[in-house]
C-alpha cells in the first residue's frame, strides 16, 4: 500500500482547539521574533504557516512545539491525555511531550545515517520505551504504509530524498503523534518529490485525524493544506481557510 | 532632507573596480581574519588546546623522566636508558592518536567557514593550508600551555625515587629540549591536520566525510590467529641459548602488538555487530551502530591501550616475579625491580591519560560534527542521558573488551611467568591491575569531559 492511493477524506475535524495561542512573544536580545500571535488550531486540520524569511514562522513552530520558551503568552496544547500549558512546562517534561505527542519532520530529514531506516523509525518507539521487536514491527508497517517496503534494512544515505523524508515521516507518526510539526520538509526536494512527499505526510497525519501544522515558504505546499496563516514581523497577518 | 529612496545607492557615482590581486600572503590575512573573528563556543576553542596541553605536559615528563637516566654510567645505566627509551616509544602511539584527534577538532570548528571560503573561490591548497595552519597554531598555544603543567607538575615527579635516590634537579630539562618537544608537538599536529584533511572533502556545498575504508575481513583474523598460535608455541619452547630466548621474547612481544593493531578494527566491527543485534535500548542501538559505521576511528582511539596492557602483563609479571625472589642487597642492581615496576605504573597511567584526553577531545569533535543531527533528536524528545550515554558505550565497551583481551593475550603469551607471578607476588600483580583499573576510569572521565560541548549544542537549539 502506497500513501499516494489516496482514500476518501476523513469525517469533519470537531472544533477542538489542538492548541490554543494568545499573546505569543519572543525576543532575542533587541530583536522581536514574534510581538504577539493568537492562534487557535483545530485537530485533524492541516496548517501552513508561511512568511518571508525573518517573519518568526520557525520561531512561532518552536514555540508551538516545546523547543523554546517564549519570552510571554501561552501555549496549550490539548491532546487525548488532557490540557497542559508547554510554555510553563520545565525542560525535562517538555522533551517528554515532545517524545510522547508530538511530531517532528525537518528540512533535510536529520535522521540517524548510522541507522537503518527502521531502526530510525523504531528509535522513536525505543525512546518510550517499547521493546526493540515490537517497535520495529510496527516501524516496518509504518515504512510499508508510506511505500517504503523492502527498504527497511537500507541506510539512510542508501534512500533517495523523497524516501528519507518519507522514513522521517513515518519517525514522526509511529508514535501515535497527536500534532506533527514540520519545518519545510520538502524544501530540498524537486517538485514532484515535494508533491508526493507532501501527499504522503498530509495521508499520515490529517487523514488519521492528526493534526499538520507545516513552516513553509513554497505556495504550492501551502495550497495542499487546509488553512493558510501568515506572518510578518512575527505577527498573523493573514489566516485563511482554503477551498476544498 | 534627503530624497533618496529607500535601498538606493547614496551617490550616482558607481564604486570603482576592484583592486588588483597582488601578491599578498592569502593564507596568512586569512588566518588571522578567521583567528580575530573565532567562534564564540569557548569549549570549541579550549578543547585542542587543552588536548595539545596535556599531550605536551605528559611528554615532557616522561622526557625529563627518561633523561634524567643519563647522569647514570655504570652498568645498569645503559638498561634504565634503554627501558627509558622504550617507555617514551610506547607513548608514541596514544600520543599521536591524542594531536590527530585534537586536530580534527580543531579543523571542524571551522568547517562552515572553510566551505564558504571554497565558494568564494579559494582553492583546495589555500583551505588546506589555513586548517594546518590553525591546527599548529592551537598545538603551539596547547603546547605553551603544556610546558607550564611541566613546571606544575616538576617539583612533584621529582620526588618519585629511581636507584634509591629522588630524581631531583635532574628532572629539569635544558630550555632547548623544551622547545624542541614545543615545536614536535606543533609539527606532529600540522602533520594530523593533513592526514585529517584527506578524510573529509570540503567543497563550497559545505564539507563532509569521506567513506570509511572497506570493513575489515575475516583473513585479518585468520593471519592474526596463525600468528598468535606460532608465537605461543615458540614462547613454550626451552632456549639454550639466553640470547635467543631474548630475541625470541621480543620478537612475541612485537608479534602480539602487531597482531592486536591487525585484529583491532575486525575486532570492534565483529563486537559492534553482535551489539546491533542484541541492542534493546536507544543508547545501545546507537552506540552499537556508530561502532559499527567507524570501527578503525573507534580502534584508533583505544590501541593505544593495547600497548599500555601488553607492558603491564609482560613486563609486570615478570617484574613482579623477581621482586618475589631474592634480591641484590647492595649494588646497582638493587633497585631494578622496583624501579622498573615504578616505570611501568607510569607508563600505563601516562598511556591511559592521553587515550581519555584522546576520547574526550574526539567525542567533543563528533558533537560538533553533528551538531543539528543532536539538535533535531533533542526536539523530538530524546534525552540528553540517552545522547551521553550511546557516546559512553562508543567507547568504553570496545575499551572494556579490548583491555581484558589484550590482557588475556599478553597473559596467554607470557603464561608460565604471568602465572607465577600471581602465585607468588599477588600484591603486585594487584596494583599492576588496580592502575589499569584507574586507567579505564581515566578514559570515562575523558568521555564525560565532553559533555559541555554536547550541552552547549544543544542550548542553542532551545534559545
């Protein structure tokens, strides 16, 4: 099975804010990355975030995530295990989130190249504590699901692009990740890869009823996605529902 | 009030051409802009010269050790000079694994500038010779540094007591030995920097390593087991004559040192796969997996152990065994034993001190070298515990295995003495095992010296 065979979409999202922003700065000495962004993103809905370069896209995207601590505002994430507010939370159980909630998909991939694609996608398993055989049987179906069989023993500079960032998508949703983040994930790929990448990732995520929020300068990804917001001098300048 | 327009040039004027290029020293101007405008991670900076410090502290005590043999000229003088000679030999190893290391951190810190340079069009040649350049630069610093831990440490080894007597004055080398050993220290760093240089390719794209030489086969194993099989059954074997038995003695010790440097990377490799397979947790996948990806960078960092085991099995049985039987009262000869068993702690120690410094510097490069893949397994929520430990079990498992087996194989080698040896002088023999005991604990202490610099990039994927 092939994340390209798309199956019909999945039932209207419910109106649950995954995560819920308000006031949302960050200051770097006498920079302002973000001057204050609200945002309430839905689960099951897919989100570019898209700006010029310096526009605190990424910036937004790691606080959103845990990564940094804003300078004030609030973050609250809501997920199956309950409400909690990442911005308050201490290093340690922020990485905890991180590992158990969330997702993350990045430019260049960053997986382990000494690994093999399974055992980087079972890494992630591993981290929660699952044991070995079980998190690469289920790492496997992962890589099977996202046209990815056979390729499970290969390392990672044995796969092309497009399949290394398919094996960090699959990294991204093995466990099960209530919101996936991902930072131009198909910036380093030509356009067709872009476009199965991206199908694969929206497959992945959205149509698991998963929520997709993506930084990404390319209007071609952001057309893919459900709603478009977009930032300049680190405020929401526009925010749009696109057309089905 | 001006009426130029935002981004506008300020005069109609255009800048005039570019000066012409002249014969300046590009590699020089270059250095010193790079050296002005370093990086602002202070454990990048430190830990070469750190590294180059030790290497050269350590080296001038043994020198000065070794040295100060030669106010001696009566009979037994000419065997402490050659033991001297042969324990600053056997340095040799981990030394140059410790500048080699020290250097390839060096040249990493500069990666991302060296790329950009490529890009701007300067060539191979000039990017080769501003790393070495920097390389020797931080190895003299280091070993200017090094020459003050000497003074430091001087008046302490001086009263470690060689023939009865303290070292002393005679510890204190001429000003041009120091320097001597400055500018080796420096040279040998130049000369690692260019043998680091062929491992990566820097292109204006950024700079990245070269593949690793094919794995090492099963024939190296084969050869090695032969020749550990000959050498067993030679060393069995009754010499009549002394000088034989001597020839045939170093000729094992030679032959098992050779063997061990011939089965080292298999070894690791053969380890690190049986790792992979058994591997149930993160830290012991990964550590298994980067064993198995470099195994000759993992073997060049601990051989140098190998060597310290072989001296401290072979030499120590059988110096243990003679400070069990009767002694010469009076005489030159009346201190050999204790001495040379006082030689062989130090050479272990100095050896084990420079395979941590050696670990600690070549873990800090990793981190460095790896710096966004650390960051991104940071965010997905990988502890740091987890990233430490997969970097502790790279090297102190191979260290682990390859200290017992070099100990079991020198044992193997020398095995009517080492066995005697244990019978009939234990504490000895204890304190010959409790230094190698202190010396894998040395190289722990050089993995977890790292830790800043793993810290320090991981900080900056948060702020």
């Amino acid at each position: 099975m092939t994340a390209h065979a798309f199956t019909a979409p999945p039932p209207a999202p419910a109106a649950v804010p995954v995560l819920h922003v308000r006031g949302l700065t960050k200051t770097y000495g006498m920079t302002t990355a973000l001057a204050g962004v609200d945002l309430d993103l839905l689960a099951g809905q897919s989100v570019a975030i898209m700006g010029a370069s310096g526009s605190g896209k990424t910036t937004l995207l790691h606080c959103l995530a845990g990564i940094v601590r804003p300078s004030s505002g609030s973050v609250v994430l809501t997920t199956s295990a309950g409400r909690v507010e990442v911005s308050s939370l201490p290093d340690g159980q922020r990485s905890r989130l991180r590992r158990e909630r969330l997702g993350f998909v990045f430019q260049e991939g960053l997986l382990i190249p000494e690994l093999t694609a399974v055992e980087n996608v079972a890494m992630a398993l591993m981290l929660r504590g699952v044991p070995r055989p079980a998190a690469e049987h289920h790492a496997a179906l992962w890589l099977q699901y996202l046209g990815l069989a056979g390729m499970e023993e290969r390392r990672i500079g044995q796969l092309s692009g497009g399949q290394a960032q398919r094996v960090a998508i699959a990294r991204a949703q093995v466990t099960g990740a209530e919101v996936v983040f991902a930072d131009e994930p198909t910036g380093a790929l030509d356009s067709d890869t872009s476009r199965e990448v991206m199908q694969a990732l929206l497959h992945a995520t959205v149509g698991g009823g998963r929520t997709l929020v993506v930084v990404t300068h390319d209007d071609a990804v952001a057309a893919q996605c459900q709603r478009v917001v977009r930032l300049r001098d680190g405020r929401v300048v526009a925010d749009t529902l696109e057309e089905a | 009030m001006s009426t130029t327009a935002p981004g506008a040039p300020a005069t109609d004027l255009a800048p005039p051409p570019p000066p012409q290029g002249g014969r300046s020293p590009v590699t020089l101007q270059v250095s010193w802009l790079l050296a002005r405008r370093g990086s602002g991670r202070s454990a990048v900076l430190a830990l070469p010269v750190i590294a180059f410090a030790t290497t050269t502290t350590l080296l001038l005590v043994v020198l000065a050790g070794a040295l100060s043999f030669l106010r001696w000229d009566d009979d037994v003088a000419a065997l402490y000079q050659a033991l001297a000679a042969f324990a600053v030999v056997l340095l040799v190893v981990p030394l140059t694994s410790l500048g080699g290391a020290a250097a390839r951190l060096s040249a990493r810190r500069r990666d991302d500038r060296l790329a950009t340079l490529r890009l701007l069009g300067a060539t191979t040649a000039t990017v080769a010779r501003l790393t070495v350049l920097e390389a020797a630069a931080v190895a003299a610093s280091g070993a200017l540094v090094g020459v003050g831990g000497y003074l430091v440490l001087g008046p302490f080894v001086q009263l470690i007591p060689f023939r009865g007597e303290r070292i002393g004055a005679a510890f204190w080398l001429a000003p041009w030995v120091v320097a001597c050993v400055v500018v080796a220290v420096t040279l040998l760093a130049a000369l690692s920097a260019v043998v680091g240089l062929r491992q990566v390719s820097i292109s204006p794209l950024g700079v990245r390593r070269r593949q690793d030489a094919p794995r090492a086969g099963w024939v190296r194993a084969v050869v090695g087991g032969v020749v550990v099989l000959a050498v067993v059954l030679s060393v069995q074997v009754g010499y009549a004559d002394t000088a034989v038995a001597i020839a045939v003695i170093l000729g094992a010790f030679g032959a098992g040192l050779g063997v061990l440097n011939l089965l080292g990377p298999w070894v690791v490799s053969v380890l690190a796969r049986r790792q992979v397979r058994r591997a149930d947790r993160p830290e012991r996948l990964l550590a298994a997996r980067s064993m198995a990806q470099s195994p000759k960078a993992v073997w060049r960092q601990i051989s140098g152990v190998v060597m310290a085991c072989f001296v401290a099995v072979v030499a120590g049985s059988g110096v243990s065994l003679a400070s069990a039987s009767d002694q010469p009262v009076s005489g030159p000869e009346q201190f050999l034993t204790t001495d040379i068993r006082t030689g062989i702690l130090i050479t272990v120690v100095a050896t084990f001190l420079m395979v941590a410094a050696s670990a600690g510097v070549t873990q800090a490069a990793e981190v460095l070298d790896r710096a966004e893949l650390y960051r991104s397994l940071d965010r997905l929520g990988m502890p740091e515990e987890t990233m430490v430990a997969a970097q502790r079990r790279t090297i102190m498992v191979p260290l682990l295995v390859v200290t017992v087996g070099a100990v079991a194989l020198s044992g193997a080698l020398v095995l009517p003495l080492a066995g005697l040896a244990v019978a009939m002088a234990p504490v000895s023999v204890l304190v010959i095992v409790g230094c190698l005991v202190l010396g894998v604990l040395l190289v722990r202490t050089g993995v977890a010296a790292s830790r800043p610099v793993l810290r320090g990039v991981l900080a900056e994927g948060r702020s």
